[in-house]
C-alpha cells in the first residue's frame, strides 16, 4: 500500500474502523460498515488519499473515494 492511505477494517467486536496510513493512526470507530465507509470517504477525498475498504476475508480492496451514491459534502 502506499504510504498515505485510508483503511476501513473489521475489529474483533464487530465494529469498523478508520485507520489512516502505515502506522494505522486509529481515527474513528463504528457499529456499522456503511457509516465508516461514508467517513472514510470523506476523508480520502478531501485529503485526496487512497481509500482501502477491507472485504469479507479481510482483504484490503482499492475503493473510490467518490461515489455516486454517496454526497460530496457532509452536513
């Protein structure tokens, strides 16, 4: 992976976290993968780093960070 990069990635307990770049800088935790993959990209986007989202078998998959289902600016 590069080395500044976005990470949402599967805990043990079942929550998902963002972690940012080699170092895994925890930056925030949620219940659901949905939210943490909203934050992530809006994290990525406006730091225009790459975001990695971890799949089923903890995998790290290369994602956009824009989507067209997701909004560009949170309110």
């Amino acid at each position: 992976m590069k080395e500044d990069f976005i990470r949402v990635t599967r805990r043990r307990d079942g929550s998902w976290t963002v972690f940012r770049g080699p170092h895994s800088l925890m930056l925030l935790a949620f219940r659901l993968k949905a939210h943490a993959i909203a934050y992530a990209r809006a994290v990525s986007f406006s730091g225009k780093l790459i975001l990695f989202v971890d799949d089923k078998s903890g995998v790290a998959i290369r994602q956009s960070s824009s989507s067209l289902t997701y909004p560009m600016l949170l309110e």
